[in-house]
DNA sequence: TGATGTGAAGCGGTTCACAGCC
DNA sequence: GGCTGTGAACCGCTTCACATCA
C-alpha cells in the first residue's frame, strides 16, 4: 500500500469493482481472482489489481479475492458502508427522478429533501421526497447533516444554487446543469453533463457517415 | 487539419467550445481569442486551439476566432446542424424527464418516442411525448429515422433493450442504466452512471473526514 | 504586434511481464 | 501451479514554446 493521490478514474472504477462483486455474491461465488472478474465484466485484470493494491493487499496469491471481503473493503473505501444524506435542489422532473431513483438507496445513499425556489412546489412531496424553501437550506442541511447536494436546475441558476450549498458548508456537489461551474478548492465538484455526452455521440454519427461516403466513392 | 483519431475527451470539448460560443453570441462578441475564451471559461487556450486545429484553420492569426464562424464549425463538425431523431426507452420518471428535456432540444435533439414494456404506459403521453410497446421498436425506428437511442430502464433490462435497438441498425446509444453493457463495435455506447458518479464523491468526503482526522493527531 | 497552429516535451494513466508468495 | 502485487515500458493526452502569418 502506497500514499500516492488516486485518481478519479481509479475511484470511479472502484464503484464499478464493488457492483461486479455485488452481482457475484448475489451468484453465491465467494472468491474470485482478477482474471475471472475481467473476463466477466470486460475489464482488464492488470488494472483491477492495481487499482485495489493502492489500498491495500487484499488478494491472496494463487488463490484471489474474497468476494465477501474485497465487498467490505471497497464499501469502506468508498464510504459507502455508512448511510449518507443527500439533498436534491431543483424539484423538476429530473430532481423528482433523482429523489425517487433505486439506485441511490442501494448504495447507502439517502435523499431526504427537495429544494426548489418555486412557491408553488414548495411544501409538496415529490417522488416521496418533500420540497422545502431553497432559501432554508442551510438551515435544514445543518439540522440533518446533508453532505452530498445534486444540483437539478436550470443551467442559469447553477452557479447561485452552487454558491448557496457551499456556504452551507457541502463538501461535494453533483451537477446535472449543463454549465461548467466554479467552485472553491476544497469543495468537489462533478459535473454529468447529458447534452456534452450526447453531442458526443452524435459526432461519432455522423463520422460514420462521412465515413460511408469515403467507402462508397472508393468503391 | 489531419486525420488522426478524435478520441471523445477531444469530442466533448467541442461540446463544451460550443455551448460557450452560443453564450458568446448571445453577449453580441464578434470576435474571440482562444486566450479569452480560456480565461472566462477556465479552459486551457493551448487546449482550445490544438482541439480545433483537428478539423481546420478556423482562426485569424493576430485576431481570433469568429464567433459566428467558429460556432457553424461546430456545429457540422458535431452534427449538430441537422435534426436528430432520439428515442428514449423507458416511461419512468427518468425516461420521462429526458424526453421534456429542454437541452436535448436547444442543441437539435429531438425526441419523438418513448418505449415500454409496461401495458398500462403504453398509449399515454409522457412529458409531451407517446409512450410505444419497445416490441415495435424496429418499426418505428424505421419509419422515422430514429438515429438515437437513449436507454433509462432498470439494470436488469438495459442489455435486452440494447440488443433490441442495435438489431434495428441505431448506431449510438446513450446509456444511464447502472451496469456496463456490450455492444458491437460499430455501435458507440456511452454510458452516464450516477451511482458511480456518486459514490466517486462520496469517497473524496471520506478521504477529506480521514484526512482531517491526521491533521487533528498531527496537531 | 498579437494570436494562431504545431512539433516537442512533459505527465499521467494503462498494460506488460515477472518476482514473490500461497 | 496459479494468482497477486508491482516496477518498467508503453501510450496517449496535455501543456509548453515558438515559428508563422495577418
């Protein structure tokens, strides 16, 4: 185990480590070696053992993991093995989507309120979730020690909605505003932005048919 | 302008050089430097040029790039000129925000079908959009020229559902089901993952608590 | 003069290949 | 024998620095 700064890649893929082993243990297979896991979740073996050998060895030679252990171990790393409270600002359909959204609540993730600064959703429950008073939430994130906000406005609000959480003493802020925002040092911030990502593919459509074109006229 | 691979970081940037353009425009500047644009949008100016050098010689040496110019570039290089028909598969609360999304629109996207398996969905209109039986998925593709498919069922149906589009010739799809699917490889799947995204900050919160912790020994 | 376009250097992440251990 | 853990090689993306040109 080293003390060398991991990456957000590294992270990320630990997350996706930890429900590859969720869906072995649910297949009552209780040791597995990086091999078969990559074989598995088309992953490269190389890497899954050297991402989790930053953390410690966890493996045992000539055997593997234990899929029990290598579970525990990525949930603490990942602070995933204790409940965390998130709030959701922006009470729209994506916000209500994200209040109501399983995959949360099966990562010890808990969402318990909307924030919105229209009157008239103010008060309501939305996807099981109530929506409270953008302007009480500080308040609110002191009295329920939220540390996780995700950010469900509009791209022009983001950055004051971002301003607002930080003050409040949120350490890290999920974006979904298609915007790039700023945000002080030691606050982190991810932005998941949709339109870039669907830009993106459409690029690759039409490279494609661009590519189609070149065949056809050396054809 | 060369022809190597674009890899999708490059991709994405352009995305990003595109919605700041539009801000650009909308501000009424004419004319912007890659030093400018870099600064008030914290890019990299180095970054900005080389991206664009890709695909042309959009600048003016000793003035800057057209916003106007550089902004149609974009958007041909993106496709984004053109109207692209989305599908998004999945009547949930998720499915259902994505087809009201007003990003998609603003950048040419336009979603024109939902799909489900649900019975009681099938025939209702969600977020402005009809809800179809996904069995007659292929049909409808065909018929209007759906080039996107944007998955939001739950884990366990997103491998059918891909399968299921591919066979009907959709050549990119945007994936916001929490597990990694395969796809053949002149397909482009992407795949958006909140749980991962989330657990990805909720380790940087338990590595600051840790690290405040050393701080307070040290101390 | 001032900003682009770009070869070269730098850096970080991935993959290889094997020593070390069960 | 088999699989982990890891230094070294590799690769690709980013940043620098400057020749080039309006």
């Amino acid at each position: 185990m080293k003390f060398e700064k991991i990456s957000e890649l590294t992270t990320c893929r630990l997350s996706v480590y930890l429900r590859c082993l969720n869906e072995l243990a649910k297949d009552n297979i209780t040791t597995v070696s990086s091999e078969t896991m990559a074989k598995r979740y088309h992953l490269n073996s190389a890497q899954i053992r050297k991402d989790l050998a930053y953390f410690g060895e966890f493996g045992v030679r000539g055997v593997g993991y234990s899929v029990e252990g290598l579970r525990n171990h990525l949930m603490k790393i990942l602070g995933t093995d204790k409940k965390q409270i998130v709030a959701v600002i922006g009470a729209g359909r994506l916000g209500t989507a994200l209040a109501d959204y399983h995959g949360f609540t099966q990562s010890n993730f808990e969402v318990i309120a909307l924030f919105d600064s229209d009157k008239n959703l103010i008060g309501q429950i939305k996807g099981g979730t109530e929506v409270f008073d953008i302007k009480d939430f500080a308040e609110i994130a002191e009295r329920d020690n939220i540390e996780l906000a995700v950010i469900a406005v509009p791209a022009e609000f983001a950055q004051d909605v971002l301003n607002r959480v930080t003050k409040a003493g949120i350490k890290a802020v999920l974006n979904f505003a298609p915007i790039s925002l700023c945000v002080a040092d030691d606050v982190k911030l991810k932005t998941v932005d949709v339109t870039t990502a669907l830009e993106s593919l459409s690029y690759f459509l039409s490279q494609n048919s661009h590519t189609e074109i070149e065949l056809r006229k050396a054809a």
